[in-house]
C-alpha cells in the first residue's frame, strides 16, 4: 500500500510509493543532448554577452574582459525587463500589469565543462558569496518584492546553455509557491509560537531516517513530503529568515554542503539533470522574520510530471524519501 | 515589454515574456524522440495482458476479457491507489500520513494501435466520454474517495510512456486535491461578491472579444487562457453553465467529441505531433459536510484543459509557482485558428 503525506508547510499531499520503491537504476535516464556552438559565458567571448553587472576578477583586469572568476550579466532574453512602471490595469474580468524586474545570469566559473561538483571550496564560496552581493543590491530597489536565485542544470532541467550558471529574478510580487510556504509557517507560528521548519530539523536530526549530510551550520535532507524523488533540502540549522543576510562565515559551510549535495547525487547518478532553488524571506515588505526560515532546495530531474501532477497539484513519489537517504548518503 | 497576468480563477501570475518570443510555427518540429516503443498490451487479442477488465464498451455475445471490445477500463499494471484498506490517518510527529486507497485505472481508448487520441473519430471519442462519466458515477459510490481526476499524457516528454496506444487514466483520490480546491475557492470567492460564475464570466469577454478564441462549436468554445502556462495551452468549457462533467447530457457527448478532435488535430497539424498533458476538471463528490457545497452548482463550471509539452519546466517555475510563458495566447489562437483540419 503506498502512502499519502501531507507536508506540513504548504499542507499538500504527496503519494509515496513504499509498496514498489523505485530504485536509482529503475529511472530512465536522458542523455544532455547539447547542441554545441560558441560559448557566450566562455573566456574571450565576453562581448557576447550584455554588459557585465558585477564579479569577481583578477586585479588589473577590466570589466568585460577575461580574467574573471565570477560574472553576473543581465539576461539576453530577459523574461521580465527592469525599466518602467508596473502600471497594473483591468481586462474585464482579467486584471495585468508590465512585467518589471530583473533578470541576471551568474556565470560560475570560466570552465565549459566544471560542475559545482568540480570546483574547489573556495570557488563554490564565491559563487554564494555573489548570489548574496547581487540579491542585496537588488533589493535596494523598493519596487522588488522577491528574489529568486535557482540554477537549471542539463536540458531536461530546462537548461539551454551548457556553461554552468545560476539566475538571479527580482520580482515585482511575492510569487504562489512561496507565499503559500510563507503563509503556511505563519499559521503554524501563530498557534505554536515555533518555526515550523526549526521544528522540521529537530525532528529529522531524532528520527535521522531522512539525513543525508550534516556540517557546523547546515544540514542536508531528503524531506519526508518530498514532491521528486530524490528531492534534497538544504537548511541552516540556526532560525535565519533571509539567504543573503547570512553571517559571511556560514558562507564556506554552505559551499561544502552544496558541493558535497551535487557530488553525492552524481555518485548515484550518472550526470543527472538538476534544479535547485533558493527559498527566502520576501524582501521589501512586512514579513513575519520569527516564522520563515531560508532554504534550498535541489532535485535532480528523474521523472516526468504529467497530466495528473497538473490536474491536481497532488506529487507522486516513487521513491520514499527514506530510502533516497540511504542511497544518497552511501 | 513583457507583461504579467493573472488567472482570474486562482490568482496564479504569469509572465508574457515577449522579450524572448518566438513566432508561433517556430514552436513545432521539436517533438524528441524517447526510447524505444515497448511490445503494446492494449491491442485487441491481447487483453490477458492487462489485469481484469473493469468497464467496457462490447456488443453483448463477447466474453469479458476477451476480444470484440470497443472500449476497455482495467486498473493501472502499477497502481499509485488502490481500492483494498483502510485509510489509517495518522501522525508521526509534525507529519501526517495515511494509507494510499484510492482507484488508478486506464482507459484504453481504442483496439486498434493509434498513438493519438486525435486520430480516433468523433463517435469513439464520445464514446471515451461516456466511459469516463460512467466510471466517475461508479467510483462516487465509494464514501471514502472524494475527487477523480481523469487525465491523459500523450507522448514521452509528456509522462505517456514507451506504450503508443491511446489511452487515459484516472485517478480517484481520498483528499481533495489542492489544485481543485484552489479553483473552487477562487470560483466560490467570485460568486459570493458578483453572484455570477466566474468561468460564464469568462466565457462571455472571450467569445465577445474573440482574441483567444480558437473554435467555437455547437455547445463548446476552445480558446487559449488569458493567463496561460505554456504556449498553446487549450481550454475546453461547455457554453451552458454546469460545475458537473457527469451531468453532461448524451446528445452532447457526440458535440464534445466533435470538439476535442478539432482542437486535438489542429495541435497535431500545426505543431507536428507535439506531446501533450489534458486534464478534465469537474465538481468533487459533494459529500455531506457542514457549510460546504452550498453554491457549488452555481459557481463552478468543469472543463478540459489540454497542455502541449513544448517548453520546460525550470527551476524557476518550481520554485515560484510562476510561468514564463514565451508566446502571446492570442498570437497561439490565431495560429490554431488559421490550422486547417
């Protein structure tokens, strides 16, 4: 008999199959079918892209040269645009408004073919240490409401270059998907004066069925209401409501945990497909800083979601979340 | 200039990004070929292949679980729910958790070997209707099950598998699923402050501005959502107002055939084949419950809403909640307009 989960966040249900677990070799794996081509985020081909935001580069070296070791661009193919008013307006019943914010791309690393898993500490730090330069810039801007910093990885993760780089939206609104995780650990608050996901972590850290990985700061875990198999979540185990805000001496325990999250998922899998996304407090607005508390959260791309996962919002799993630990932490 | 839109019905947002538009026939011919087809079991001939026959369409003098069907239900080979147990509810902790009960079934769709429901005709396709309300009105039966999703994936991309036999699936759930009671809570919230349904409201401003609209036919109009996921999206919605796909009467199950064929080869022609995800959503079992239900048959209206897979799914789509959607659903209804079936 499977199982259905409710998360107690979001408060949706997911369906564990722990009747037929899926084992590691039991998903059908997609080759990254790159197309190849000129490399815009490559070394010397730095006028390909639109002018450079920030990075971290070589003493003596001018912007938009090589000799960087990170590089933050705006997007070519910006899917929201940073300049003009939100100038919300009414369709009959449909209601709309510009799309406003920004779109940047952080080019991790000179190397083509380096995945976080590749890189040394130190580089992977930098990375971190950027995404929070650039989200607390953002939010200077009194018109963002939210930022989202996630990473496609290999075609299947909806990745159309090949050279590892995360984005970076600012948003004029707080979007679905957070607002109802917000919402949720507000209620729960309200009633237990707890974090909901400090609670999370206490009760992982007893039970240990679900841990995959711990370090000073941070704990890495497949969540008991994962919606992929596999699903990874990586949490600071201090209360801290804002990813960027985070004491920059967390910052190398957060780059081992990332590295180690990706090599560990590529031992079980041969070059799989990821996302991963970071989950923080709204910026710009009154939040409830008790009751959020910032995470990542990384899936590797092993199923497909179909007409059931839309109908309904309701995940299937069929992997349990016990037993992807256990693979993962082997 | 990109814009942002809002489903009037749940609230979702979507970005327009017209900054990174492509026309619309430059989204066809992409359709990527998944591994190799597997040995069909859904054939006529081969029915002990799949467990027992739940429903069928069959003319009287032919065996159940032999060949002569026209139509068959049997339950999923791998099913997520299952129809034995008990529910369990229970708490471990901060989680709770219950035992999967439930139904999974197939509806396999024809007993020839068509990959497409498109190329199925009319009659057989309302013939799938009938079978889906047919089992819905079966599955309500079971006090402990609340909502049927009845769906179809179409094609590897789209979760169809590496079996290319027609076919669709549903799934009856003991929870009410939270996509669903986000539409019902949105369409309630309209009806409580406008008393009018909100998708009759819709239904109005398309057919009146007629930009996304794509066919409208006898009873049914298709037309590509104002605030649309991905391109090409599809909604099929009965013109007269009912919250009950089962309630359909069966001199239109012919009428809506008509229409998803239509609307079906239209996505077939004029985007090669591409892979697709539809889903029927209608009013949940209405259960005795305290407060609840009350205007149900006033404010929700069921409807198909069919989902070409031609773009991905990306990390920012998971973690927001948002949609990045590349093409206009006006310049998508105008090309599906202008296909010629």
């Amino acid at each position: 008999m499977s199982e259905l989960r409710r998360d107690p966040v979001g408060g949706r249900w997911v369906i564990v199959d722990t009747d037929h677990p899926s084992k590691p070799e039991d998903f059908e794996h997609e080759p990254h079918g790159w197309r190849g081509g000129v490399c815009p985020f490559c070394y010397g081909n730095e006028s390909l892209t639109p002018t450079e935001i920030d990075s971290f580069r070589d003493p003596n070296t001018a912007p938009n040269t090589s000799g960087w070791q990170v590089r933050v661009v705006p997007n070519k193919f910006p899917a929201l645009q940073i300049e003009g008013d939100l100038d919300r307006r009414g369709i009959g019943i449909y209601d709309m408004s510009n799309g406003i914010g920004a779109h940047e791309i952080l080019v991790e690393t000179p190397y083509h073919h380096k995945d976080l898993s590749d890189l040394l500490n130190e580089e992977v730090e930098k990375i971190l240490t950027m995404c929070c330069r650039r989200s607390a810039d953002l939010v200077k801007d009194k018109r963002f409401k939210y930022i989202m910093i996630f990473k496609n990885f290999g075609p299947a993760a909806g990745a159309s270059l090949e050279h590892p780089h995360t984005q970076i939206i600012a948003l004029p609104l707080i979007p679905k998907n957070p607002m109802e995780e917000i919402k949720g650990a507000q209620n729960y608050f309200e009633y237990r004066e707890r974090c909901v996901f400090c609670d999370i972590i206490r009760q992982e850290l007893q039970e240990k069925k679900r841990i995959i990985f711990e370090n000073k700061h941070f704990l890495s875990f497949c969540p008991s209401v994962s919606r992929f198999p596999f699903e990874i979540w990586i949490m600071p185990k201090k209360h801290q409501s804002y990813f960027y805000n985070m004491p920059p001496d967390e910052i190398p325990g957060l780059a081992v945990i990332l590295k180690d999250t990706v090599t560990r998922v590529k031992k079980v899998f041969a070059n799989p497909a990821y996302n991963f996304m970071v989950h923080s407090s709204p910026a710009n607005t009154d939040t409830v800083l008790e009751s959020y508390h910032w995470h990542i959260e990384f899936m590797p791309k092993l199923t497909r979601v179909a007409g059931f996962e839309w109908g309904t919002g309701f995940y299937i799993v069929p992997t349990p979340p016990e037993l992807a630990a256990t693979y993962l932490r082997a | 200039m990109p814009e942002l839109r809002k489903d009037p019905i749940i609230g979702r947002w979507v970005i327009i990004a017209t900054e990174r538009a492509k026309r619309p026939d430059q989204f066809g011919g992409q359709a990527e070929e998944g591994p190799a087809e597997k040995p069909c079991p859904f054939c006529e001939g081969k029915e002990s292949e799949t467990p027992k026959e739940i429903y069928s369409i069959r003319p009287k003098n032919t065996p159940k679980n032999g060949p002569g069907w026209e139509l068959r239900v049997v339950s999923s080979v791998a099913p997520l729910l299952m129809v034995e147990g008990d529910l369990d509810r229970q708490g471990q902790g901060l989680y709770d958790l219950m035992n999967g009960v439930g139904a999974h079934e197939v509806v396999i769709e024809t007993n020839q070997h068509i990959g497409n429901m498109a190329d199925l005709s009319d009659e057989q396709i309302s013939k799938v209707i009938t079978c889906y309300i047919d089992r819905i009105v079966d599955l309500e039966k079971d006090q402990r099950l609340k909502y049927v999703l009845v769906f179809k994936n179409h094609g590897w991309i789209a979760g169809g598998g590496r079996i290319k036999h027609s076919r669709s699936q549903l799934i009856a759930t003991p929870v009410n699923p939270k996509r669903v009671k986000e539409e019902l809570a949105g369409a309630h919230q309209y009806f409580q402050y406008h008393e009018r349904c909100i998708f009759c409201d819709l239904i109005k401003q398309e057919l009146e501005s007629k930009d996304r609209l794509i066919l409208e036919i006898d009873g049914f109009l298709a037309i590509t959502p104002f605030a649309t996921r991905f391109p090409f999206e599809v909604w099929i919605l009965p013109k007269k107002h009912s919250c009950d796909f089962t309630a359909l009467d069966p001199s239109m199950r012919l009428d809506l055939g008509r229409v998803i064929k239509k609307v079906l080869m239209k996505l077939k022609k004029g985007l090669n084949d591409p892979p697709y995800n539809y889903i029927l959503h209608t009013a949940p079992f209405r259960r005795a419950k305290e407060g609840y239900w009350k205007t149900i048959d006033q404010d929700y209206h069921w409807h198909i809403e069919i989902m070409p897979r031609l773009t991905r799914v990306a990390g920012f789509e998971w973690g927001t909640g948002f949609y990045i959607c590349p093409l206009t659903p006006e310049a998508a209804a105008k090309f599906l307009r202008e296909v010629e079936v």
